[in-house]
C-alpha cells in the first residue's frame, strides 16, 4: 500500500486530510477532473465569470445592478438605492437571504460551494487550470516543488505567480467596482492615483489577499475559515442531497484483477476519488464538512466504472435515505416551515421597496432651544431637516405647516430646500405660529411634505409655548 493510501486508511477519524502526522499543512495536488459534471460545471463557471464581470456595468433606472458601498453606506439592489436609514429593509433582505442559503443547504447540501461560491470556482476553473498547464500533472507539480532551483524551476514558478497577481489584481478591480460602482472606478482610473489614495489601498489590499488566498492558502479557506462549511453538520440531514458513495454497491472492496469472477462490491479501491479530490478527502468515509460538493469524485469513478464494466453513479448526488432504502429526496415538515418563513419576508420586503418613498425627510426641534416670540406676533421654534434625494434628479422640498391657521416656515433667503440628485442635504428652518393659537406648552405639529410641488408626506412634530 502506497504512503498516500495508508494515510487515508487509518487517520480519517481523528485528522483532517490538510494536515500531516507532524502537525504541518498537506499541500494537495488534486488531478484533474474529466467527465461530464466537469465540463457542465466549467461552462456554468465561464457563464459565472462573465456575469461577475458584466454586473458592476449594468444599470437599472440609472444605479447600478448591484452595488454594496460600504465606505458611503450606498447600496443598490436590483437598480433601486438603499440609504442608511432604509438598512432595516436591507437587514431583513439579509435575514431572508441566511433563511434561503438555510432552507437550499437542507434541500441541496453544499451544492453552492461546488456551483456559485466564488473561491471554489476561481480556483477550479481559472488558478489550478494556470498550474496545471503551466506546471504540469500533480506528479509533475510534486516533484518540481522537491527538486532544486533550477533556471526551469525558476521560469515556471514566476511565471506562474505573475500571472497570478494579474488575475488577481483583475479580480480586485472588479470587486471594487462592486463596492464603490464602475464609474467611481474609471474616474480613479483616469485621475492621478494619489489623489484616491485610500481606494488605490484597498485594491492593492485586494488583489494581495486574492493572490494569497488563490496561490497558497487554497482549500483552508473551505475546510477551516469558511463559516458556511463549518455550519453545515446542522443543517443537513438524511433528506439532503449530497455528494455521496453508495456503501451498500461499493463494499467490501476489493483491488480489481483482470479475469476474476468479483464477488465483493463494486469499488476496486483505485483511489482516484481521492487523488481527484481538492480538499483531499475520500469520500467513501462518508459525508464530511471538507467536501464541497465538487463533483470531481462521481466523475472519476464513473469513467472507472465505465472501464470496468459497472453501472456509473457509485459515487453520486444521493440522500443518506436513498442509499439507506431508496427513498429520494422529499419536501419534509423543516423545509416547509423554512419555505413559509421565506415567503412572509419576500412579501415583507416587496411591500417595503414598493412603499418607498424616493425622498426621505426627518425633522427634529434644535435640542436645548425653547421658543421665540417675534415682533410679528408669532412664536417661532427651530427646527432641523435633513433630507435624503435617493432620484437621479434634483428634489425641490417645501413644508407648509397644516394644523395651524396662517403658520408658515421661515428659512434664511427661502422658501425651499433644494437637494441634488442622490445626496442628502441639511437645513435649519423657523416654524412661525400666530400667538393666540398656541395654547399650550408642549403642542402638536403637522407639516405636510412637498416633491416639486406635491405632497408626497406628513412629519408630525412638537411645537414649544410658553407656560400659561
Ligand atoms: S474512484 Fe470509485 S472505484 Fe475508485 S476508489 Fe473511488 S469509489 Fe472506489
Ligand atoms: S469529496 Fe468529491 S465532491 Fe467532495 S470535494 Fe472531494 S471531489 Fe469534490
């Protein structure tokens, strides 16, 4: 028995693949996936990477597709712009979000990581193909790395790492685009990068920890930092779909020889399962939180089982229940609860998006002002505004108090406020009340809210008096 196999036969209990016996990090030299699910999973992966490429491009009534500027506190979703005061719509959209990736990971398991998940599909797709085509076959890869630095060596290591940092430092750009919006992006493009120093930090930030990530850490990403791996023991149970060996077919198994009549099970313990596999594990110990769902293990054994004449699917995408006695996956009492609790939250948040208004207003008295009494016979109490534009174009705000006869609003120099496209703008204004009608210390104010001209709301507020 070969080094490699004998690691697997006695530590998949109590040691994870990624670790040696001496407690140092197992450098995984995954062969290369051929078969069907590999080429499905590379033209969804080359789909993938065009729409992560095309969205910061594509605008919706003007905003970004999608766009999570954190530094501004900016978000757009689907074209419409959220503020930070419209975060508890944002924070129930993430709350709906967890629910969904909760109610898939029942239903489908860790079908994300191996399908969507950026850091597998980078690294399948983009990272390990440059390794391969420029470092060769795992084999080959393991013996460059042991022999000593040569002129080829040399050559092969740097280029591979160059090309690394470009894709990397691509892949930033475009992430950042996600954050601050392509057009913030081109205009940090155009102008002198000193002049956008904190954001000429991020990229390089980026595109340095996307180089490390990509080059040298790898699957401890999936296998130690990702929390979503980590969570999925409570979330899977013997209803959910994974990637799965069917023991029941495959044991005991036994090395294949030519001519014998077999009498044990169908796996002839080839371990190319496990040599294919690039969190190095073997699936046949059963589902384990280092898989992520990659597919390249049911398209190796199949071409083995294609050359020796066995029916393909000994590794598939099974139930624990269908292995057990057949039964295929079922929408069960969990999911449904799950389902209806995701329902309600969509629907809450289509009702919150659909009620809201383009423009927000807040009004506040000034802390510590009581009230003045003007030689015109009224009694005035500042006010703060603040107003948040979420249009492409500039809002022109006016407030006319309602519940009082001939009250109206001073502002220095107007009557308005005027705010650009997409900005929030602050004011201070007078709300001035004929004497006779404020009868009381503490009385109640309402001031309708004019767009352009019409009344889109009503703030209701207090109004200051003196003591009777
Ligand atoms: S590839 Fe298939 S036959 Fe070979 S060891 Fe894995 S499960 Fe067994
Ligand atoms: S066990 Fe199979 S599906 Fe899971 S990570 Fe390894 S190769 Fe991919």
């Amino acid at each position: 028995m070969k080094e490699e196999e004998k690691f697997y036969e006695e530590t998949f209990r109590d040691t994870i693949t990624t670790v040696d016996k001496a407690g140092k990090w197992r450098w995984i030299y995954a062969i290369k996936p051929k078969g069907r699910w590999y080429n499905i999973r590379k033209v969804a992966a080359y789909l993938y990477f065009l729409l992560f490429v095309l969205v910061p491009f594509i605008k919706l009534d003007g905003n970004p597709l999608l766009m999570i500027n954190i530094l501004d506190s900016k978000f757009s979703i689907l074209g419409k712009m959220f503020w930070p005061h419209d975060m508890f719509i944002f924070a129930i959209l993430m709350i709906a979000l967890i629910v969904f990736i909760v109610l898939f990971t029942i239903a489908f398991g860790r079908l994300f990581c191996g399908w969507a998940c950026p850091q597998t599909i980078f690294l399948e797709f983009i990272f390990r193909p440059i390794e391969w085509l420029i470092e060769g076959s795992p084999s080959q890869q393991r013996k460059l790395d042991k022999a000593e630095w040569t002129i080829e060596k040399i050559i092969k290591k740097t280029s591979k790492h160059i090309l690394y940092l470009l894709i990397s430092f691509g892949i930033a750009n475009i992430f950042l685009a996600y954050i601050i919006g392509i057009d913030e992006l081109f205009v940090m493009v155009r102008e002198p990068l000193l002049e956008h120093k904190k954001m000429l930090f991020g990229l390089i930030g980026f595109s340095i920890l996307f180089y490390v990530v990509f080059a040298f850490v790898r699957d401890l990403i999936c296998t130690t930092v990702c929390p979503y791996g980590r969570l999925q023991s409570v979330m899977v149970d013997k209803n959910t779909m994974q990637v799965a060996y069917d023991y029941s077919r495959g044991e005991p198994r036994a090395r294949f020889k030519k001519n014998e009549i077999r009498t044990q099970g169908d796996c002839i313990d080839c371990f190319k399962c496990v040599m294919v596999c690039p969190t190095g594990i073997d699936i046949r110990n059963g589902t384990q939180m280092e898989c992520v769902a990659c597919t390249a293990c049911i398209d190796e054994c199949n071409t083995v089982m294609t050359a020796i004449n066995k029916p393909k699917g000994l590794i598939r995408y099974a139930s624990e229940n269908e292995l057990e006695g057949g039964e295929k996956i079922h929408f069960n009492a969990r999911m449904k609860a799950y389902s209806m609790v995701l329902f309600l939250l969509v629907g809450l948040i289509a009702f919150l998006i659909v009620s809201r208004n383009s423009v927000d207003v807040f009004i506040s008295k000034v802390k510590g002002q009581l009230y003045q009494e003007n030689p015109d016979g009224t009694f005035s109490n500042l006010y703060e505004l603040k107003i948040f534009n979420k249009n492409k174009s500039a809002a022109i705000i006016q407030l006319i108090p309602e519940n009082y006869k001939n009250a109206w609003v001073k502002v220095i120099g107007q009557q308005v406020f005027n705010v650009d496209a997409e900005k929030m703008a602050e004011y201070k204004f007078f709300v001035m009340i004929p004497r006779d009608q404020v009868l009381k210390r503490s009385n109640d104010l309402t001031i309708g809210l004019y767009l352009n001209g019409k009344k889109f709301n009503t703030v209701k507020t207090k109004f200051s008096g003196p003591f009777n």
